[in-house]
C-alpha cells in the first residue's frame, strides 16, 4: 500500500493457522464491509501471509515459480538473499506479491511472504479476492502461517469517531475498546484498538486480547481517512 504504517509491536504471540481461519470470519471481508457501511469508500487494501518453512521447501517454491513463467528477482544483501515474484489476476487488478527470504545467517528462519493487494471494493473483488487467497494459502502454506490485514479508506470532510466506535461495538462485537490521541506538527490523529471474536488471529497485550486497530488521520487533500488492520498494524503509517 502507499500508506506506510508503524510497527508498534513485535510479532510475539500471534495464533492462526488455516484449520482455525477456516471457521472464523475474514478480517478484510469485515473491515471492507464495515468501512463502506460507516465510513468511507474503500481507497485500497492488502493481505500480508508470512510463515517459516525449510530452506529446502522454499527453495523449491521458487523453482516452481520460475517453470511456471515468472520473473523472479533475486536481491541479495549482508542479511538475506530475497527471492521475490508477482501474479496480477487481469479481471480483477488484484496483485499478489510473494517474497522468499533466505537468511545469511542459520540461525534464523526462512520465510515465505505473500502480500495480496488492490484497491477499491465491490462483490466481484470480494468474489475474486476470496478465490485468490484461498490458492495462495493452499498452494504455497501449510498450517503455522500468520495474516496481516490492512485497508485505508477514501478521504471525506470528518469522520464521526463516536458513532464509529459505536457500530464498531454493535457490527463486529467489538471489545477491551481503548484510544488514544496524538497531535504530531498539528496533526490530529485518534488510534482505536479493540478485540473481536469473529477472527481468529489476535494478540494478548497488557493481558488482554486484541486484534483490531483503526487510525483516523489527514488526508493528502486535508480530509480524513481511516486505516484499519488486524491484528495490528504492522508497517508505518
């Protein structure tokens, strides 16, 4: 995505795996339905599958990659060597991204990365995102992957907080609801955090649980726009 958001948390003790997603809802899903509903259209949205796998397994994952036709670019540097490709699906414009990450130190994992992204929202992405993750979850992971989830709405003059934080309640059971609020070279920003049921993926802070988050900012054009992401956000915003 554009927007960069800021890793506020390490990954320490995130559960998913596919046999528990498969029963629980899809954050992207929720969050995209719940934003057009309440906020504002969606602007665009990502998907971030990471999981350790054996060197061995990678490496015959990009192999495959290569049969199959596409490019894969190979970056080495003092830390890892990365092996990185993209599919777009034509119909939809949704892109997947996968990166193969290869430590130049034993000691640490290596990783695969799928970041599945596009921008806007109606029932055929939904239809073909929904398809495209499936695939990627069933041909590249196994069962001890983690999911990242992140979408920014389009701008709009103000966006109510209060009545969001109370659809938020009343549309996803949303609970352990805190915020805060930052003024940075006066700009205004509110971040809300929270816990739903409905995903399977979540994280114990201050001995609670969470996995929501939402950051109400400017826009480039002087609106507001939200960001939304589960379990956390995981990049700089």
């Amino acid at each position: 995505m554009k927007q960069k958001m800021v890793f506020i948390f390490m990954i320490l003790i995130l559960f998913a795996n596919s046999a528990a997603a498969s029963t629980k809802a899809d954050p992207l899903v929720d969050l995209a339905q719940f934003a057009q509903s309440y906020i504002a259209p969606v602007d665009t949205w990502e998907v971030t599958i990471k999981e350790h796998q054996s060197r061995s397994n990678l490496m015959t994952i990009v192999e495959n990659a290569r049969e199959n036709g596409h490019k894969v670019t190979v970056t080495p540097s003092k830390k890892a060597v990365y092996y990185s490709w993209t599919n777009t699906d034509q119909k939809s414009g949704i892109t997947t991204a996968f990166k193969v990450v290869e430590p130049t130190n034993d000691s640490f994992a290596s990783e695969l990365v799928a970041v599945i992204s596009g921008s806007s929202w109606n029932d055929n992405i939904r239809q073909s995102y929904n398809q495209i993750r499936q695939n990627a979850q069933e041909t590249y992971f196994m069962q001890d992957f983690v999911v990242f989830t992140c979408l920014t709405t389009q701008e709009r003059d103000i966006i109510n907080n209060v009545y969001v934080e109370r659809k938020l309640q009343d549309r996803l059971d949303l609970t352990y609801i805190s915020s805060q609020e930052d003024f940075i070279k006066d700009v205004h920003k509110k971040t809300t955090y929270g816990y739903t049921h409905l995903w399977a993926t979540k994280i114990d802070m201050m001995d609670k649980p969470l996995n929501f988050q939402m950051v109400v900012r400017q826009g480039p054009n002087d609106g507001e726009q939200a960001v939304l992401g589960t379990p956390i956000l995981i990049h700089e915003y």
